[in-house]
C-alpha cells in the first residue's frame, strides 16, 4: 500500500515502473492517505492533522498519475503546496498502458472524487467507528452509503461507477471473525457484500494470538472452494 506518509511520488514512481516489470504486467497498486501511529510517524515526524493528510492524499496521487502516465522525453515537470518534481523521466514507462492500475482506499468525500477521477478499483475497510462496538448489520448499511457516494462521485465526472472494482478488506468490521469461522459463513459473508457491488474480498492470512486469528486449514478451504460456491 503506498502512504503518503512516508513516500515521495518521483522515486516511488521508479520502484513501481519496477515491480510492474518484475511482474510482467501484473501489478496493482493500493493507495491511501494513511493514518496515525506507526505509520504516520516512521519517519520521525509528528503526525499530520486530517485535513493535510488528506491534502497530500489529493497532491501524491495526482501527480503519482502523471509520473506513471507521461513518459516522453522532457519528462514531468510540477510544483505543489507538499510534493514538486523537476523533469521527472520515467523512461520506458509502465508495461500496463496508459499505466498499471490503482486501487484507492477511501471513505470520506475527497477520497471518493479521487478514487472516482484516478482510480481502476476502491477499497473500503468499513466504517471505523463501528470497529468496536458496531453491529454486522450497521457495518453493511454504512458500506452501503460508502458505495453509494462512490457512484455520487463518478456520477459528477460523468463515469460509470460499475467500471471500478470495488474490494472489502475484511479484519476491521465488527463481524471482523466471522468470514473465518467456517466455508459457510465466509459464503454467507462474501454474498452479502457481492449485493452491494464488491468484486473482491481480501482475507488476512491466519496471524496466531492477534486480530487475524483463525484456523488456516478454513483459510485454505475458503481459497479452494468458495469461489464455486459464490458462483
């Protein structure tokens, strides 16, 4: 997942020119504004308000998308309030034309109008304020009106919402245990949210004494099996 936090759009244009050709054109690139903790404090710098991580968000895709997109001789060229680039060259360019895909993590309107303008796919973790006390059925409805301002912000720029994929990663919801409790209930799960639009579900793999705890022996059932099932 590429952060803002701790990464500068020109080189970290190189390295995915890179891995795009590494993975002969099989690479997708996950993107978001990142948040506090670790993350935001790697570096050693003190964590940014929400408003200038979601401006740096805005300015780090943006100008992501143009360091992967143009690839003539003169090169990038841009000024911004947080990231600049001075004839950037990023020669021969992506194998994935016009350039390999992002997936944009967003929830929040700003977010939206990014991964509506930028985006190949979406990916939601749910709504975090229902982490620890929520309900399943309350996390469903607020994914919902997640997707629902997604098609709001493609409606805005005259796109087609059902040409992104959407993607659910799952450990951050209420219901965060169940798709792991057995075949049935990721089925059961992943139906649900295949209701709403997701085309994809990503599972964390089984971590022992943590959040992601699970019987891998059902993590491997799943990934067998429940692609038949789900039709």
């Amino acid at each position: 997942m590429g952060s803002p936090n701790f990464r500068h759009p020109v080189p970290y244009a190189k390295e995915l020119i890179s891995l795009d050709d590494i993975s002969s054109g099989r690479f997708t690139l996950g993107v978001g504004a990142g948040g506090n903790g670790f993350d935001a404090t790697v570096l050693g710098q003190e964590p940014w308000t929400p408003r200038e991580r979601a401006e740096r968000f805005a300015e780090f895709v943006q100008l992501l998308d143009r360091l992967l997109t143009e690839d003539g001789k003169d090169g990038v060229s841009y000024e911004g309030d947080f990231y600049s680039a001075h004839e950037a060259r990023n020669i021969p360019g992506c194998v994935q034309r016009p350039r390999l895909p992002f997936t944009v993590a967003a929830t929040g309107p700003r977010g939206m109008r990014l991964a509506a303008r930028y985006g190949q796919a979406w990916v939601t973790t749910g709504d975090p304020r229902l982490y620890e006390n929520g309900t399943s059925e309350q996390s469903v409805q607020a994914i919902r009106g997640q997707a629902e301002k997604l098609a709001d912000a493609c409606a805005e720029i005259g796109r087609d919402v059902t040409g992104l994929d959407k993607v659910l990663l799952t450990g951050f919801t209420p219901d965060r245990a169940r798709p792991l409790e057995s075949l049935d209930a990721f089925v059961d799960f992943a139906g649900r949210y295949r209701e709403l639009g997701f085309t994809e579900i990503v599972l964390h793999w089984p971590v022992p004494d943590s959040d992601f705890a699970a019987d891998e022996k059902v993590f491997e059932q799943i990934a067998m099996e429940a692609a038949a099932q789900l039709g």
